[in-house]
C-alpha cells in the first residue's frame, strides 16, 4: 500500500510531517507537543571543524541513470553530513548537491529549493526549475539536493520493480475481509523489505534530521543566514528548520503550505477536501453539475473495481490505477483536458489513458522500471509520524471520509491504516512544531484552489510561526502551487521579497487575473 497524493510540486501528489524525539535520530530535551530538539544535538556546541570547513569540490554535473547531464551553468558537489545528528563526529553519509551561480554582480547568497514529496529529487529537479526562477538567478546562487535517503543521497530501496508493479493490482479500498489482509499484508511486506534493504538509515532520515543537513550547508556555502525556497513538503521542512535555527532564518518563501496543526488523520480529511474541491472545480469547467460528475467518477470507480480494464498495454487498469490517474491531472489546470480525455475513454471500457497517467504519477516507464520517490517518501514520512492508526479504528473513519468525497475519501481514509502499517521504527510526533520566535519574516503563499495542500494550512502554517514572523500571501488560483503558475501578482510579489527584502502587508490577496 502507498499514499496516493504527493505533497510535490514535480509530477505528482503527498506526505508529512516533521521534528525529534527519543528513539529517533535526534537528542536532548524536546517540547512536549514535537519532541523535537532546539537547534543542535551537540548541547550548544559548536559542530566538529571536520563538517563545517568542508571544501566542495563543484565540477560539471554527470548524467545519471535516468537523465542526461544539465548545460554548462550547472555543477555538483558532493556534502558529508552526519549519520546520526545526536552523534556529529561520527559515521557520515553523502548529500548531492548542485547549483548554478548567480549570473549578476550584485550577488546576496545562495538560495536553497526543496521541491517537496518528501523524496523529490533536488538535483534532477533544478535544472527543469530554473527558468520560472531566471529572474532570482541574477543574485543568487541556486542550489537545491538530494536530501537524505532520495537519489544520489544514500536513497532507499524496500522493493523491486516486480514486487512495486504487483502491489499495483492489491485492492486500496478492500471489501472484505480477505481483501483487508491482503491490504495489511502488502504494507507489512513494504516494511520488512525497508528494514532489510535500508539498514540503519531508516532510523536517520526524518524531516529533522534533514533540517540539520540544511544548517550545515549554510554553514559550508559561506551563508550567515538562510534563503530558502520550499514547495509542498518543502514548506513543512522550512518551518521546522525556521523552528530549529529562527536565529538562522533568512528570506523563507513557502509555497503549498502543509498544515502544520494536522495530525496524520486530519491530513488525509484535508487533501479529501482538497482533491474534492478542484475536481469540483475541473467538474463546473466542463459544463458538469459536481454533484453528479463526482458521483458519475465515484460509480466508474466501483465497476473498476469489480472488473478492471482492458488497456492497449494488455496490463489491466485496477481502481487504484484508475484513482491514481484521476489524482494526476489535478495538480494543473493545464492538465484537466487530459481527465476529460482519460475518463471519457474509460467510460467506453478502454482504460490506457487513466493508466498512462497512473503510470506518470508512480514514474514508470516504458520498460516496466518505477522512480524511487514514493519509497524514499513512504520511508521518510513514516519515520516523522508518530500515529499508527488501526484497522479497527480506521473502518470507523470511513464514514466520514466518504461524505467528505465520495472520490477521495475512501482511498484516503484507507491509506490511514496502511501507510506506515507494521513499520519497524517508531515515528517522532503527532505533529511538527515550526514556532519561530524572533526568526525574520517569512513569506507564507496559499492557493485557494490547491487540491494537495489546501490552502487553509497557509494560515495556520502563519499563525504556527508565530506573530510578526509568518506572513500570508493568498491567490485565487487552481492547481498545486502558485509561484510560476500564472500570477503576475505573485511572482512580483516574491520576487519583491526575496530580491530586495521587502515584506508584504500580511493577508495580501492576489485575484485569478492578476
């Protein structure tokens, strides 16, 4: 079993939280709503020379596996960082990093992208990002990594590509009770091929954990402060650093904004209500009554569900390819036609199209190989919570779920019981603390029409930081983010911010044509 919905702002749709506590990779005293440690694990102490004078050898980038090299303005470099943060002078693990420098003269510093998932790749991801932020190149140098247990950074396996595709047809939203066990099963079998295939990494590549990594980076690109540019996850990962380090905080721009006051159930009712609203959306685009057009989806669902589709692959579209494929599209409104296109043809019995996007989504290619961003985001996300809902508790759910979206709901419902199922380590926190008393302003941007993150977390991502420090931006918009996506309003306004320091007035609202 895998989450369905991807707090990315790559290709795809989710996953949570953030911070420290004991039995995890963190140390020393936590609050009591986190756990999670003040701003380093070495009792105030300076880190060892070993890791903060680091000299990073930059050279031309290389071509990986699964893409050719970038041009020219591109470098990497390789960081080493801590195994264990509670222990910063011992065992160390290589980051990836790359960057492009800042073209013009009057140069601020570095500024750091996540793009979210957890587990999207920052080095495969930065190149493609760099035109919707040529203007922030003038004066920054833009720097973006792999971070702890994704790609080129020590990035995990718990599964082949077999064992991925075969989980593919295990029924998500199971009917009875042969199917529930298969569905627990599955997760268990994920778990177990985690602890085997990770090691000890698995206990060391929390949300936290990578938030220290961004301090040290700081430090080693030369930086007094930190300017940093969080998508989605991302966001979740600069209020937990602005948390840890509000001395270190620079300009913060955070885009897509995870709800920090949400446990893991809560989430799952957020993005129902999230998803739900931008098909409504998409649904009221096309001339469709939403009411009726959920219901028609919901219905095409349920007969998948009984008997899958026949595709042109001759591989069978099941509900949880076909809900995949719907989820897909919603990220852009420049991709609603594709859903018109897709579910249109599955109506007449031919499900290539919902498949062809499922396959988008889960990063399959032609040869049957699947991108490891849902397993380094799965073991990620499962190390930073700290609930573990049951199946007992989670049929009870249900419900409700399926009144907040006859669509998402029982997908996202189900997904509570069976995401960090039977996981061999224990999670850190019911939910991140990202107060940051004292750090500078940080910029706070929602979507209203975001179906990942709705855009309810901004405020509440906001008033989380704590007076004075978070400042909301809110556009009414579609699709997952809003930096690049249309709005002069926007860009203008954060481009404000992160080139010349200016602070917009808290609440500004940027309208769907501005």
């Amino acid at each position: 079993m895998r989450r369905f919905v991807r707090w990315a702002a790559m290709t795809a749709a989710a996953a949570l939280l953030a911070a420290g506590c004991s039995g995890s990779s963190g140390g020393g005293e936590g609050d009591e709503r986190s756990g999670s440690a003040r701003p380093t694990t070495t009792g105030g102490k300076a880190l060892p020379a070993a890791l903060t004078s680091q000299k990073l050898d930059w050279e031309r980038c290389e071509a990986t596996a699964d893409s050719s090299p970038p041009g020219r303005d591109w470098q990497c470099a390789t960081l080493k960082a801590p195994l264990d943060w509670s222990k910063p002078g011992g065992e160390t693990i290589d980051l990836a990093l790359i960057r492009s420098q800042a073209r013009g003269g009057d140069r601020i510093g570095s500024l750091l992208f996540n793009f979210g998932g957890p587990g999207a790749s920052g080095v495969a991801g930065m190149p493609g990002y760099a035109a919707t932020v040529s203007l922030l190149r003038e004066r920054y140098d833009l720097v973006s990594w792999d971070p702890r247990g994704v790609g080129a950074s020590e990035g995990v396996r718990c599964r082949g590509d077999k064992e991925t595709q075969a989980a593919e047809a295990v029924d998500a939203t199971p009917d009875t009770p042969a199917e529930e066990r298969a569905y627990l099963r599955d997760a268990t079998d994920f778990a177990q091929g985690c602890e085997k295939g990770v090691g000890r990494l698995l206990a060391h590549v929390s949300t936290t954990d990578t938030a220290r990594d961004m301090d040290l980076m700081r430090q080693v690109l030369g930086d007094t402060e930190l300017h940093y540019f969080g998508i989605s996850y991302g966001t979740q990962l600069g209020g937990v650093y602005a948390h840890l380090f509000p001395e270190k905080v620079g300009r913060l721009v955070l885009d897509a904004v995870v709800d920090p006051t949400a446990d893991l159930v809560d989430h799952r009712k957020n993005q129902a209500r999230g998803f739900q609203r931008a098909l409504d959306n998409y649904l009221e685009s096309t001339g469709q009554d939403p009411e009726k057009g959920t219901r028609k989806i919901a219905d095409l669902l349920e007969r998948i569900d009984a008997d899958p589709l026949d595709t042109y692959s001759g591989r069978k579209l099941t509900q949880v390819l076909a809900f995949t494929g719907i989820v897909l599209p919603l990220y852009r409104q420049d991709s609603w036609p594709s859903l018109t296109s897709a579910l249109d043809t599955a109506e007449q019995g031919d499900g290539s199209e919902l498949l062809a996007l499922a396959d988008g989504y889960n990063e399959r290619d032609a040869s049957g190989r699947y991108g490891l961003l849902t397993q380094s985001q799965r073991v990620i996300s499962c190390l930073d919570d700290k609930q573990r809902p049951t199946l007992a508790g989670t049929k009870k759910l249900l419900p409700e779920f399926e009144r907040i979206s006859p669509v998402f709901g029982p997908f996202l419902g189900w997904d509570a019981a069976g995401w960090c199922h039977d996981w061999p380590v224990p999670g850190q926190y019911t939910t991140p603390e990202v107060s940051a008393p004292g750090a500078a302003p940080v910029l706070v941007i929602g979507n209203t029409g975001d179906p990942a993150t709705p855009y309810e977390g901004a405020r509440r991502m906001a008033e989380e930081l704590g007076k004075g420090v978070g400042v909301e931006l809110t556009w009414k918009g579609e699709g997952h983010g809003a930096y690049g996506n249309g709005s002069d309003c926007v860009n203008s306004t954060v481009n404000a911010y992160l080139l010349k320091g200016t602070v917009p007035k808290d609440g500004k609202v940027c309208g769907r044509r501005q």
